[in-house]
C-alpha cells in the first residue's frame, strides 16, 4: 500500500479531481442525502444501508490489497439544489470522495451533477432520484441510479389502479422535477388506460394547511385522490386535510409518499391506501433484509436496497479498475453491474473482490437485481403496497 503525500500533493488531488495514487490506506465514499427536509424520515436508514455495504467490504480486507473505505455524509435537504451543491462540492474538494452515492430527490440530483460530479469527473450513483429528466441530462456518463425511471412507474401505478377498477382520479404532485414528472407520467398511462383524470394540480412544500388545495380538488367528484408527493412535507399534509374534512377516502400514492412516518401519522384513517415504491421479492433482497435488520436497519421505507446497491457498485468499480482514480472508476461501473461474470448478490462482496483482484468478471445482482441499461438507467421493478392493518403491506412486485 502506499499513503498520501501532504502539501502540495493534496493541493494536486484536489485540482484534478482524481487521486494520483492506485492504492492509499484509505479513502472516502461520499453519501449526500437529505437528512434535513421532506423525506427525513426516509434517508437514515438508506444512508445505514449504503455503510452496509462499506463496512462489508472492510470486514473482507479485499478492497484494493486492505485500502479502509470510510463514508462521509452530507446533506442535501431534498429540495435547495444551491445547499445539496455546496454539501456535495465539500464532499469532492475537501473529503476528495471517490464516488458519491446520491442524492435523493431528483431537483437535488441534477443541480449536484451538473455542478459538482461532472466538473470534477466523480460518479454519483443515485438509489432514489426517479424523474424521467434525468435520463437526458448532459452527465459525460458519470450520473447512474440503481431506482428505475418514474416512466416506469407512472407506468405501473397506472396499470394497478385501472385493474381495481378506479375509473377516475383527482391528481396532486409536489411542485418540482419529480411530482412532475411523475404525474405526466401516470396521467399519460391512466388515460391511455381508458381512466379519466379530472383535474391535475401541484402543490407547494411547507404550508400548514392545505385546505384550499383539497378543496379545489375534492370539487371536481373524482373517485380517487392520487398523491405524488413527500411523505413529511405537503403530501402529508393534503392527506390531513382530507381526512379532517373527509374529502376523500381512497389515496393513491407515488414512491415518496411511503414511509411508517405516514402510517404512524393516520393509522387506520388511510387503511386501504395503495401506492408503489422500489423494490423486489427475490432471494437477494430477502439475504439484504436480514444484513439490515442484525444492523440494526430496522425501517421498511423504500431505496434501502437501492442504497446499498449503489454503494457496492463504487466499491466493485474501483476494484476493477485496480484503483482510486476516478476516471476509473467510472470507466467500469457498466462492467461490473452487468454480465457476463458471476453473479454476486448481497453479503458478497468479499466473494466479488477476490474475483476481480484475480482478473476475473462479476455482475453484480445485489439487493434490487440491479441491471443498467442505456445511459446508466436502473431496469428495476416496483412494489405493489397497500396499508393493511395500519402498517404497508407488499401484495407483489412488478
């Protein structure tokens, strides 16, 4: 192993973006999530399941012949692209991270790679930002999620509620890139379904009554209220406001209004509620709940698999790659998250670096049955929840 120089050549590391050294004692991967906002019910426990990942990797001693990975966290708040920047700039130019795993909401997202990870050549894996934009975004190829497009679950969302029979929806959506994306997408496969959406309104974050909202949208007569907004800002509010008023009974939901923040809030006033979120069924997923609950990750908000994904492929990257240097680690993301090479599912990652410090070839399945397609595209697959007994309750995967 070697160890850092300091002076000048910190101040060198720093400029270029890169580390100048293949091994080193140590190195940081950055997690910039939004601890303080809408979702900070949610981002502990993904940020506990991207160290998951990091802590498996230092247990095996694999990791570029006993380099220790630390992670370093920073906030993004969800919502203020100008904080998330200057969070993940500190994570680039003061902790010199080798990848980011982030961020979370989409408007966040695109502000950090379009400012931080494509300037400075670091790859930022997201495990949550779903907008469709994001698939178009000029990122030099240096932006990935391991969470499928909202495309695809406007998609779904569309097909489970035309299949019980919902014939028309009233249409809230918080009012930036990801409610929006969201709600074109689930209104365009809701009406090409044969559904009927009576009226489609965004709403802000951080009001204290939302009255006036449900109001507008009760009026309309629709047999159903689709909320795509966050589970701790003003989805949850326009939840509130229905209950109390008794405007509507029958809530459809987006991915980032799941959360037992939502169940513990209403309990039985929301029973029958049904949404999608991330996620799968399969044998490696049920290996990464029991990894998370002996951890102590003990929520069943979505993006846990997700995160711990995109934390195994920066980790599996750069073992490919024999090295830190960031250019490298990007160039084999692709080639360790798809075939060919051996399967590798969760709590397997020192079978994975041993495979790659010997030359050989890994795809990487993890939690989520991650396969990349396109530009850095999640293929992914979304539960089918519903509030059952006030608490969510998977009824499939699709």
């Amino acid at each position: 192993m070697k160890t850092f120089l300091i002076g000048t050549a910190i101040a060198a590391l720093a400029s270029s973006g890169a580390l100048a050294e293949s091994h080193a004692d140590s190195a940081n991967i950055g997690i910039v999530l939004g601890f303080t906002g809408p979702i900070e019910s949610l981002t502990p426990d993904m940020a506990s399941s991207a160290q998951l990942a990091i802590a498996e990797a230092n247990a095996s001693g694999l990791f570029l012949d006993g380099t220790t990975l630390a992670a370093i966290r920073a906030d993004s708040t969800c919502i203020d692209a100008g904080a998330a920047t200057a969070a993940a700039e500190r994570l680039v130019t003061s902790d010199n991270v080798i990848g980011i795993v982030g961020a979370d909401c989409s408007g966040v997202t695109t502000a950090i790679a379009s400012n931080v990870a494509v300037p400075n050549g670091v790859v930022l894996i997201s495990p949550s930002a779903t907008s469709p934009a994001l698939s178009s975004i000029e990122d030099n190829d240096l932006f990935f999620r391991t969470a499928p497009s909202d495309a695809r679950q406007g998609q779904i969302l569309a097909d489970i509620v035309t299949e019980r029979g919902i014939d028309s929806v009233a249409i809230t959506y918080t009012n930036n890139d990801y409610g929006l994306g969201l709600a074109d997408a689930f209104q365009a496969a809701f009406e090409a379904a044969g559904g009927t959406v009576e009226i489609v309104a965004a709403h802000e974050d951080g009001k204290g009554d939302y009255s006036a909202e449900v109001g507008a949208l009760a009026a309309v007569g629709a047999d159903a209220l689709a909320v795509l907004g966050y589970v701790d800002q003003g989805g949850r509010g326009i939840i509130q406001s229905s209950v109390d008023t008794g405007a509507f009974d029958t809530f459809i939901l987006g991915d980032g209004m799941i959360g037992e923040s939502l169940t513990e809030a209403f309990g039985p006033d929301i029973e029958g509620t049904f949404g999608t979120a991330p996620g799968s069924d399969s044998e490696g997923f049920a290996v990464f709940e029991t990894m998370a609950r002996e951890d102590n990750i003990t929520g069943d908000g979505p993006y846990r698999g997700e995160s711990y994904d995109a934390a195994s492929l920066i980790i599996l990257a750069a073992q490919a790659a024999g090295s830190l240097d960031r250019g490298d680690i990007q160039a084999n993301i692709l080639n360790v998250a798809n075939a060919p090479g051996e399967p590798i599912g969760p709590g397997e990652l020192a079978k994975a670096l041993e495979i790659l410090a010997n030359g050989g070839e890994i795809d990487f399945v993890g939690a989520t049955g991650v396969e990349l397609i396109g530009p850095g595209e999640a293929a992914g697959s979304y539960r089918e929840l519903e509030v059952i007994d006030g608490a969510f309750q998977t009824l499939g995967v699709r």
